[in-house]
C-alpha cells in the first residue's frame, strides 16, 4: 500500500500512464474502427519508417536545429540587448515599442515569403524569421522583467553613486531573469515551428522541406516520422533548457 | 493647447506617422528596387486595386480566427479548472499538452484537410489547435494563486465550493486568464492563415500563396498589412474588454 502511493506519488508514472493510454487509444482506434494509412497510420509503423530512413531524417533534422539554434541565440541576444537600450533611453521606447507592438501584430507566418525575398532560400531567410519570432517575446518580457525593482532600490543604489548600467547589471538584470528565462522557455517550441514553417515556403534542406516534398508525394509516412523528429528534438532542447535553469538558479 | 502639443509628441501615432514618412521618402530618394522595399504609395494603390477580393479574405480569416479563438479558450478554460481541482489529472494530462506543443501543426496541414474535409472547420481546428495551451496555462496559473487566507475567511462563513469557485477564484484568476487570452489571439490568427495554405480559396492565406506564387513583392507587402490591421484590431479588443472585465486589476 505504502509502496503503491509512493509509486503514485513520483512524478514519472502519471505521465507514463497517460502515454499508455494515449497509445493504447491509437493503436485500438486503428484496429477496432480500420481507419486506413492515410488517415491515421499505426505508430509501429511510423516509428519504423522513422528508423529506415534515419540518414533522410537525420541531415534534415540537422539542417532545421542550426536553423532554429542560431535564430535563437541571435534573438535571445537582441532581444535582451533592445530591452535594456529601450530601458536606458526612455524617448527611444516611446518610439520603438508602438512601432514593435505593430510588427508583433502581423503573424510571423506572413512575413515569411518576405524574408525569403531578402534574404534567399538558405539558411539565413530561416535565421532570420526565427530571430524576429524570438527576439520580440524576450523584448516584452525582459523589458517587463527590468522594470520590477522598487524606485527605492533604484533611488538607493544611485545615491551610492552607481551608474545608470551598473544599476542595470547589479540589480535590474538579476530581478528580470525570471522574466528572461520564461521567454527562453516559450522560445524554445516556437523557434522550431517556426523554422519549420519558412522551410516549408521555400528551403534547400530541412524537416519543413522533408514535410512539404512528402506531402506533394503524398508519402504520408515520411511526414508522420518528420514531424515525430521534429517534436522529440523541441523536447530535448525544451529538456535541457529547463535543466539548466535548475542547475543555474542563482539568481533566487 | 500646449498640453494638447505634447500628448501629440508624445503618442504613438506619431512614430507611425514619422516612419510613414520615412518609408516614402526613403523610398523616393535611394529608389531601392520594389523587390525589397516598395513605396508606401505603391502598396497603397495595390491594395485599392483589389479591394473587394481583400474584404472578403479579411472577413473570411476574421471569422476563422474568431471562432478557432473562442474554442480554444472554452477549452482551455475547461482544462485549466480541471487541472486545477484534480491534482491526478494535471500531473498526468498536462505533460501530454506541453508536448503537443511542440508538434509543428504546420506539417499536419494536409492530413487537417483530410481529417476534417476542406472547410471552415479545418481552418478552425489548426488555430484551435494554436491557442488552447496559453490559455490552459494561465487559467492553470490563475485559478491556483487565489490568496489562501481568502480561501480560509470564505469557508468559516460557510461559502461552499460553487460559491467560492465563482466568487473568489474566477474573478482573481480573471487579470491571468486574461494574459492568456491576449497571447492566444495572435496565435489563432497565425493558425487559421497556416491553415489556410493548404487547399481553400478565400482568405489572407490564400492571397499570401497566390502573390508568393506569382513573386508578387507589392501584393504582399498589402496582405502582410492587412494581417497587421487584423492583429492589431482583435489585441485592441481584447485590451477594451479586460478593461472593462477586470477593471480593478489590469496586468498591461
């Protein structure tokens, strides 16, 4: 009994459990109501396919996380690095922000045969998307970060004669990481999908070019094993992001 | 008329205006090719050009997103309380959100068309499918901060758990769902013109495609606008009836 609710009280098997019948469901579903290939392939099935045609899935795959990794990097970066110039600069944020808050509005999807206009259909068309669709979330959420410290800590540290970045660095940024990291974690599924998404408009390689070329070959199979590439590597990364903000909560 | 001088330096509608203008002159002096940056003029008369065929994507897309929106959040709603007062569920149901997330529904578009024909409902599911988890999360969020020592002064007058739902939880869950909210509209727009992308005739997403197809720079710098004014109308709605909704507390 005791053995039972420990059991039940990790946080593993719940998850499991439901996977279990998620499985269960799918597979039942397939065979109880014959619902044919096309429609809902067998998750055997997809997970085979996805193991003979590794070396496919593989360069794709490595293609899209270059992708996505640098357009994250690049974000996070200006992201973060806008929010503290709209911060110090406050005529600059009366500008800027109405004027991000506009291109916010516009659907990252829409903007995505522009960009491979600008900037081709390699890489740098994706990286760039990716950065826009990270980059303005860590804007709003880090400059919403770097204004929570009390104007009395603020008045405090400027009365030791600190200056306006050390008060940035020394108290600002330490009160926003939470704010930072949220964004980071939000960042991490959308870089991906939206990688994905410019790979499919238009792409040399990559899982959205992979899943665009099956769809049109109507290999459904190939698009079912690509998309289950792309969901474990934005789990792991997801994973190891939250990892990481365990491993490094120095900031509480 | 001085104070009137300086709320219009100071509002937003002057960095529109100012960057309108820079746009055109730009434009108009450094003549880069349309390719890149088309005159605002220009975009101005493509889009009067087709005004009706714009309309009626504009309404059309308004509609699906709508309708994909108030799924989403009905849902939700639902599971955020379900999450919330069986403490089972959340641990076992919740993970299996967080992954559906990263599933790049994109890649799904063609077996959407073949699950649920081609129809409104198609479009409706993709942004469905976008906007259930902000909402989820933050109904989650909400619901579970309610200030214990209010829990405690409800229950020794004797409040049951119906009184208590509706007359403490909700309205201080309310400011967060809210949160929600705004972060689904984007989304729902951003899925019902994916959505869109794979088989329909009507719609933003349609002339997005059509003018990618036919490297029509102009026609998508009108869509990408339109998609823009879409954005921005159904933020700014949602911001009126929080006011109004949550006037005691708005978390902007």
């Amino acid at each position: 009994m005791v053995a039972q609710r420990k059991l039940m009280a990790s946080p593993v098997v719940p998850v499991l459990l439901s996977i279990v019948v998620l499985l269960v469901v799918w597979e039942g579903a397939i065979l109880l109501f014959k619902i044919p290939a096309f429609v809902l392939p067998s998750l055997g099935a997809i997970v085979y396919h996805a193991f003979t045609d590794t070396g496919r899935l593989m360069g794709a795959l490595m293609a899209t996380l270059g992708e996505a990794i640098g357009g994250y990097v690049l974000g996070s970066v200006l992201g973060l690095l806008l929010a503290v110039l709209l911060l110090l600069v406050p005529l600059f944020e009366r500008i800027v922000m109405p004027l991000a808050v506009a291109v916010n509005a516009v659907p990252t999807v829409a903007y995505a045969p522009l960009f491979l206009i600008w900037f081709g259909l390699g890489g740098a068309s994706k990286v760039a998307l990716v950065a826009l669709a990270v980059g303005f979330t860590m804007l709003v959420s880090a400059l919403h970060g770097l204004k929570q410290p009390d104007q009395a800590a603020v008045n405090l540290m400027r009365s030791f004669g600190a200056g306006s970045l050390k008060i940035v660095w020394r108290l600002r940024l330490p009160v926003a990481m939470p704010s930072v990291v949220a964004a980071l974690r939000i960042g991490v599924p959308r870089s991906m999908i939206v990688a994905i998404v410019g790979e499919m408009l238009g792409a040399y390689a990559g899982l959205g070019r992979l899943i665009y070329e099956s769809t049109q070959q109507i290999d459904l199979l190939s698009v079912w094993s690509a998309v289950l590439v792309a969901s474990l590597a934005s789990m792991v990364f997801y994973g190891l992001l939250v990892w990481i903000d365990q491993r490094l909560v120095w900031w509480r | 008329m001085n104070v009137f001088m300086q709320r219009l330096l100071c509002s937003p509608a002057l960095a529109f205006v100012g960057l309108a203008l820079v746009w055109e002159l730009c434009v108009h002096v450094y003549a880069p090719s349309p390719r890149y940056l088309p005159a605002l003029s220009t975009i101005a008369q493509d889009a009067w050009s087709v005004w009706p065929q714009l309309l009626g994507g504009f309404g059309r897309t308004l509609l699906e997103t709508v309708l994909g929106f108030m799924l989403g959040a009905l849902f939700g709603c639902a599971c955020g309380t379900l999450f919330t007062y069986s403490r089972w569920m959340e641990r076992s149901v919740f993970p299996l959100f967080v992954v559906s997330q990263t599933v790049p529904v994109v890649a799904f578009g063609a077996l959407i068309v073949i699950w649920f024909g081609n129809s409104l409902l198609a479009k409706v599911m993709t942004a469905f499918f976008l906007t259930f988890f902000p909402v989820t999360v933050n109904t989650l969020r909400g619901l579970k901060s309610c200030d214990p020592q209010r829990i405690a002064l409800m229950r020794s007058f004797g409040a049951n758990r119906l009184v208590m739902f509706f007359k403490l939880a909700v309205p201080s869950a309310l400011p967060q769902i809210m949160v929600g909210f705004r972060v689904a509209i984007g989304l729902s727009l951003i899925g019902s013109v994916v959505g869109e992308w794979f088989g329909e005739t009507v719609g933003l997403g349609v002339m997005l495609m059509e003018a990618m197809n036919a490297d029509q720079v102009v026609r998508l710098w009108v869509v990408m606008f339109a998609c823009g004014v879409m954005g921005a109308l159904l933020y700014g709605l949602l911001t009126f009836v929080e006011r109004r909704l949550v006037w005691w507390r708005s978390e902007s």
